[in-house]
C-alpha cells in the first residue's frame, strides 16, 4: 500500500481492473497477447481466461510468500511461480482442447513474461494480504478478458462474419481480410483505445472542479 | 474633418498574392474535374456512382469529426472532396458502393481526421483509404470491367450495387456478354503473368482495364500542366516520380531486354501517371526542400519499379507515394539549405548543435 493513498474497499479492489485500471485499455499492457491472438472471439476469450488463471494462481502464492522472498532475488522468484502456474495451464488447454491449443500456440507458455502479471506481482500482490491480492487479481484478468474480447469479437465479426464461429451474416458475408492480418489487430485496438480516452475525457470535462484521478499509464 | 491617420504595425508579409488554401484547392478539384469526366465517359454509370459515392462519404465523414471535435466546418477549403475524388479515380470503377463508403471513411478518419486535419497528415489521406481496402477486400480491388462496354450508359455492373457488407457477384458472366473476350486483367497483370504488353495506343486511347481515372495520360498531363503553371504544384515532383521511373525501366531493359518492358509502357501503365501528378505532389506530405523535392519524387518512382517488377502485387504506386510521405519529414531534415551567407563550415556546426 502506497501511504497516503485510500485504503479500497475489497469491492472497489475487485472492480479496479475491470474498468479504471483496465490492463488493456487504461494500462495499455500485455499488447504482444493481445494484438496477436485476438483473431477470434474464442481464442481471445481462452486467452484471457488462461491469462486470468496464471494471474489469480500467481499473485495468491506471491502475497502468501510476500514476507518469505528476499528483495534481492524476488523477480526470479515471481517468473518461478508464474512460470509454475503457465506450465499448469499449458497442460490445461492442451487437454481441454487440442483447437485452442494449436491456434494459441506459443502465446499460452508467452504467458509468462505477461508484464500484467510480473507488474500485478510486484506492484500488488508484494505488498498485500492474500484476499485482496486475488480479488485484484480476478478483476485484472476480467478486465484483460474483456479487453480482449473486445478486439477478438470486433475482429472475427468483421474478418470472418462470424461470432465464437456462428455465423451472423449467412454465406455471402463479405469477409474484410484486413482485420484477420496484424494491421487489423492494431486499427481495432486504436479504435477501443480511441472510445475509452473520448469517454474519459468527457468524464473529466463534465466535472472540471474534482482534481484529476492519478492515470496511471505505464 | 481630417480622420486621424491609421498607422499600422505588422510583421511581413506586406504584400500577398491572394492564393489561400481554398484557392488552391479549387483548382486541384478543377483539374481533377476533366479526368473523372473521361473515366464516366470510359465505364459509364458505374464510375459516375462510385465518385458521387466516394466524394459524398469523404465529405460526409469529414463533416462528422468537425462536429465530433467541436470545430468550424472545414467543407469550403474542397481538400476533403480533392481526397474524394483521387480515392474514386483510383477504384475499379465497378468498385462495389459499400466498400466505397468505407474507403471514403477511412481514408478521412483514418488517414486525416485523426492527425488533426488538413496540413496535419502524415500520409496521404487518399492512398489510406486505398490501401486499407486493397487489404481488405483483395477481390473486389482487382474486379475490373472493360472500358467503353456498349451498355456503359444503359445499366450498371452487377457489383456496383451489392448489398452492404455482402461478397459482391461474380462479373465475369456480364463482362463478357458486354466486351468479347474481355479478360478482366490490367496491363501490368497481364505483363506479369502472361507476358503480353500493351501497345502505347492502347494507354492513350483509355482501351485498357484499370482503375476509374488511370488511363488518360495525356488528359492527366495536360491537367498537371495548368497546376503547375498556376503554380498550386510543385512540377519538380511529378517530373522527377516519372523520369527516375523512366530511367530505372530503361536500365533494367538494357539489363535483358525480353524479360523487361520498355519505359514507355512503364510511364504509361496503372496508375504511375495519376500518381505522380496528383497525389505525389500532395503539399502537406511532400518534402518542402528543393533538393529534397527531388529525391522524394525520385525515390517514389524507383520504388514504384521495383515493387512491379519484384513484387507479389502488380501496381506499385500507391505503396511507393506512402513510403515516400513516410520518408518526407527526414528528407526534409537531411536537405536543409544553407542559410544565406553561412559558410560551409558554419552551417555543419549548426547542424551537430
């Protein structure tokens, strides 16, 4: 806990990533993951999902062992249980579903250098009792979940006609190729990044007198 | 009773010639204004929908972020209907209308709107536009119609009017009742991959496939020519896209004469002339530096060779204006002039400064 900063409620804790710290729309982070498997709704939400359990599992062993890890060797120590946990998951996916497997490919074990959950790792869990770690935690992943379906649906509509691979439009849908390419990832998340900032911005200008909230844009 | 008399400070200029943005630009859309006339006259009612499409869409999208930001319009300074128009004579003209509206679309948010406005961009608005449908709709950019079907003027082709977000029908069936044994490839398609050249008379009579405003070359240069005498254009760019284009072909032709073409049907194929005398020349994405002048228009048209003949795509010009409008800004700073009266020595150590 950083002094003078107010203590949240374990509510507010759980809702933090969700919308105000968004990992992908107000944090702007983990974007390899993000631009690159967001080709479809299903991979972007297996993603997220994957991501979330890595996150909840890490950042709960973390702020268990908070008082244990010597500061000199914590890094190494966090990507060890990270690492532990993605291995986890790996094996999860691949036994749940050899699709999802093959079209994730190497961003489930990437999962690992996620800077969301090295940065949850040590920014939060470090310093916090277990509970609120993981609630944090949950809200995080929800919020990076959300983000990426958010460009994975945007992208599968528009490239493919089709949402979690039903059909929408019917056979003569149009596909547009682009939003299934790498540029496609990075017009959409421009766009969602555009919507957010306009939000924000006139959340601010509709109550110019309250001091500004810290951004925290890493 | 004597008025007091006015005295006035200001900074220079004291004398102005009364060119303005507007002025310019109206005589931009002026001079575009003959080419989309042949291109209608060429492909009929398909084209003419396609440009009233795609210039009410620009017009239209840049009304809509003028609102979104809160700004004046910026309607009556005509850059968002050049942007239209350009972005029109480079579709096929049988280029399915939805798919017009959102390259009309993307061209001005994306391309424009959202760099801030016109002077604000870094590429061209019209060739990002092009570009972000050539990626997205790789069909329907190379569907071509032949020019000067019998029936241009009687009915539209069968894409023209495909439902929104809906695959566009196969032309192919239309086509070859209008034009016998059309074949629905472009001159540099049919180089490509067939090894078949067009013949120069071809280009100038506009009896070939292309995009709605490629083929009158001399239409082009004539209307380049008021341009540049009314001096809203720079002529050093389009001289230099086409004569570094010319030179590159000839030397690739002396290299193996069978296997390249000749200059000429470089300089006259696709879209290298439209290219380089309307868009090239774009102010606010060109170099403003006379030597730099020339390296820009001259690395465009090397590009443009080398992507023809090396590269998966047939037509080149597009990639090589954006690659050219990305490389302005350090043109620009690696061909400063001299200040006048600074020596040499001096002004290298202004620059490490």
């Amino acid at each position: 806990m950083i002094p003078g900063q107010k203590q949240l409620s374990n509510l507010e804790e759980l809702l933090e990533g969700v919308w105000k710290q968004n990992p992908v729309f107000v944090m702007v982070l983990g974007m390899c993951p993000t631009l690159a498997v967001s080709v479809s709704a299903m991979n972007a939400v297996s993603m997220g999902l994957a991501t979330t359990f890595v996150l909840v599992g890490s950042t709960f062993l973390v702020s268990l062992l908070r008082n244990v890890i010597p500061k000199e060797v914590r890094i190494a120590t966090y990507i060890v249980i990270i690492a532990t946990f993605v291995t986890v998951v790996d094996y999860l996916i691949q036994a749940i579903s050899l699709a999802v497997y093959d079209a994730l490919g190497a961003f489930i074990q990437l999962i690992v250098v996620n800077c969301i959950i090295l940065g949850r790792a040590e920014a939060h869990a470090s310093k916090n009792p277990p509970l609120r770690s993981v609630l944090n935690a949950l809200g995080m992943g929800a919020g990076f979940t959300v983000g990426l379906f958010a460009l994975g649906g945007v992208r599968e509509i528009l490239g493919a006609g089709k949402l979690f691979g039903f059909s929408l439009f019917g056979p003569d849908f149009q596909p547009w190729v682009v939003m299934v390419l790498p540029p496609g990832g990075f017009f959409v998340l421009g766009a969602w990044l555009l919507l957010f900032n306009w939000l924000n911005s006139r959340k601010t200008d509709a109550a110019p007198a309250k001091p500004a909230e810290g951004h925290a844009h890493v | 009773m004597n008025p007091t008399p006015r005295i006035e400070l200001r900074a220079s200029p004291h004398v102005v010639r009364g060119n303005s943005v507007e002025r310019i630009m109206f005589h931009v859309v002026l001079a575009l204004l003959p080419i989309a006339a042949f291109s209608v006259w060429q492909y009929g009612l398909s084209a003419l929908a396609m440009l009233v499409t795609v210039t009410l869409s620009c017009v239209a999208t840049e009304r809509l972020f003028n609102r979104l930001s809160g700004n004046p319009s910026t309607l009556t300074d005509w850059s968002a209907t050049i942007t239209g128009l350009i972005l029109a004579l480079t579709l096929p003209p049988a280029f399915p209308l939805w798919m017009a509206v959102v390259a009309g679309f993307t061209s001005i948010a994306l391309g424009k709107a959202l760099f801030g406005g016109i002077g604000c961009n870094v590429l061209n608005p019209a060739l990002v536009g092009r570009a972000f449908v050539q990626a997205a709709f790789p069909v329907a950019i190379t569907t071509w119609v032949p020019a000067f079907a019998p029936n241009r003027f009687s009915e539209f082709a069968p894409t023209t009017f495909t439902p929104p977000f809906m695959t566009p029908p196969d032309i192919g069936e239309w086509a070859k009742r209008a034009v016998d044994g059309f074949t629905g490839a472009t001159p540099l398609a049919r180089w490509k991959f067939e090894n078949v050249l067009a013949t120069p008379a071809d280009f100038l009579t506009g009896a070939v496939t292309a995009s709605a405003g490629e083929t009158s070359a001399i239409l082009i240069l004539l209307c380049g020519a008021y341009l540049a005498i009314r001096k809203f254009m720079d002529w050093r760019i389009p001289v230099a896209v086409l004569a570094s284009a010319a030179l590159t072909a000839y030397v690739f032709q002396l290299v193996d004469p069978s296997r390249y073409p000749d200059p000429l049907f470089v300089l006259l194929s696709g879209g290298l002339m439209i290219g380089a005398v309307f868009m090239a020349t774009d102010m606010a994405t060109s170099p403003v530096t006379p030597r730099g002048v020339w390296i820009y228009g001259a690395l465009i048209g090397v590009v443009t060779v080398m992507i023809r003949y090396f590269g998966g795509l047939t037509e080149g010009v597009m990639y090589a204006i954006l690659i050219g409008n990305a490389l302005a800004p350090l043109i620009d700073q690696v061909t400063q002039p001299r200040v006048f009266g600074q020596t040499r020595e001096k002004a290298a150590m202004g620059k490490k400064a």
